[in-house]
C-alpha cells in the first residue's frame, strides 16, 4: 500500500507540474496530477500482477 502511494504521488507531481509547464490553467493542472497519479497507480498494480503470476 505505501509503494501505491508514493508511486501516485510521483504520478500527480509528474501530471500536475508537466501540464503547467505545457501551458495548462492551475484549475486544469488539478485533473491532470490525478490522472497521473492513477495512470503511475495502475502501472505499478499491473507489473506487480505480471511478476506475481509467474511466480506461480
């Protein structure tokens, strides 16, 4: 759960900072740091997924 959150913070700073610096409004840089942090989450779960069922 810890690694989840960390990795979603990284996302939501990757988002939300890369959008301002593309030129996105501060109200819009708000959907794009979550967008970032659930893409960064989803990543994570999905090769933690894959490396979980070859263990088997």
């Amino acid at each position: 759960m810890m690694r989840g959150l960390a990795f979603g913070g990284i996302g939501a700073a990757i988002g939300g900072y890369g959008s301002l610096l593309l030129g996105a409004e501060r109200s819009e840089a708000v959907y794009y740091a979550l967008f970032g942090a659930l893409a960064m989450t989803v990543i994570l779960q999905r090769k933690r997924g894959n490396r979980d069922s070859g263990d088997e």
